[in-house]
C-alpha cells in the first residue's frame, strides 16, 4: 500500500528527532571508549609479560625507551660485571650473549672534573668489579635517554650497591625520580653527610 502523501507531495512519515540521534551517536562514541580502554589495558599486560618486543602501550603514553622484554631477559637475572663506565653505570655480562650497560637506579656520581669523581670510579671497580651480581628492574621505565638499561644491582651477599655506595659518600643520592628503593639511599646518604663522608668531607665545603 502506497503511504498517503503529505500536501507538499512529501511522505507523511515523521521526519527523525535530532535529539534522538545525538543520543545514539554519543552512545557509540561511549562504546568505542570502553572497548577501547579495555585493548589497551589487555596490551599493558600483555606487554609486561614480554609478548611484545616493544612495548604498545607506553608508545601511545610518549614515554620514552620502555622494551617490553627487559622484564623477561633481566629481571632479576644474575650476571657478572664485566667493566665499571663510571661511578653510577655498569656493563654487565647476562648469559652467554647479552652484554647490557646498566645505570644503576637511585644514585648519581660525580661527572669528570667534579670532587671525588676518581673516589667514585674506584669505589664501585673495586666492590664490584668482575663479581657475579642480581640485577632487579623498578617501575614501568626500563631505558633511560640513553638506552641504559635502569636497575638495581644486588651483590653476592643480597647488598644493594646504592645503598653501599651513598652510605661511604662515594655517590650521592638521586632525588629527581622516585623508585622502590629510593628510601633506603636517601637514608644511606644522610649517613654518609653526618660522618663527612667522601663527598661530603671536609674538602669538598
């Protein structure tokens, strides 16, 4: 059966509620968020077991020099320190083939030319050098800018080398960024500057 025709010649049939179809569309947009947020949280996850070979998701976050598979090939993995770069970074031997060059996480040590750079430098060779240490990742940030792998390093006797080195003043400690130890060097620092150790010794007022 042919629809009655309006007098303009038109269908009779109501034209769409505007109101009606801004609902339906703002519904979609919800959905597509939802699912959305979901795939990227199952990407996180995904990604911290090591499924990726670079992560996903921190890309889309910006943040920079996150690898997926740090956690799988280094995480708490033992290795032996094969050469000390400078006060606060290591090149350490994982495997028979991995050769990673580590900053280890929660200190900074004096650069070339500042008081007690050489100190630091031996400091670190001597309790560490060639020695079998663990390495353990912190937080979500596995890279530093300059593709250092981020870690803390534990000696053969469960002894955190941050903590031992900003406890004899041969480092400070970093306060620019949190990590899970950050406390524990605080503290070891706060030692050394009330015994005027190393770099807080007399000769460096």
């Amino acid at each position: 059966m042919i629809p009655p025709m309006s007098p303009s010649g038109g269908s009779s049939n109501p034209a769409p509620n505007p109101s009606f179809a801004a609902l339906v569309r703002r519904r979609r947009i919800r959905r597509i968020l939802f699912y959305s947020m979901i795939g990227f949280a199952l990407v996180c996850i995904a990604d911290r077991a090591g499924f990726f070979h670079r992560t996903l998701c921190i890309a889309w976050l910006g943040i920079r020099g996150f690898q997926g598979d740090d956690y799988a090939n280094f995480d708490g993995k033992r290795g032996t320190v094969r050469d000390v770069i400078d006060g606060e970074t290591l090149q350490i031997r994982v495997g028979p083939d991995a050769l990673i060059v580590i900053k280890v996480l929660g200190i900074l040590a004096p650069v070339s030319g500042e008081y007690w750079n050489e100190q630091s430098f031996d400091a670190v060779r001597e309790i560490c050098a060639g020695r079998k240490v663990t390495i353990r990742l912190d937080g979500t940030q596995t890279r530093d800018a300059q593709d250092r792998l981020l870690a803390n390093i534990y000696l053969p006797d469960d002894t955190l080398l941050a903590a031992q080195l900003a406890r004899s003043g041969d480092v400070r400690a970093d306060h620019s960024g949190a990590c899970e130890m950050q406390a524990i060097i605080q503290s070891a620092e706060s030692t050394a500057k009330h015994g005027h150790r190393g770099i807080w010794s007399e000769k460096s007022n």
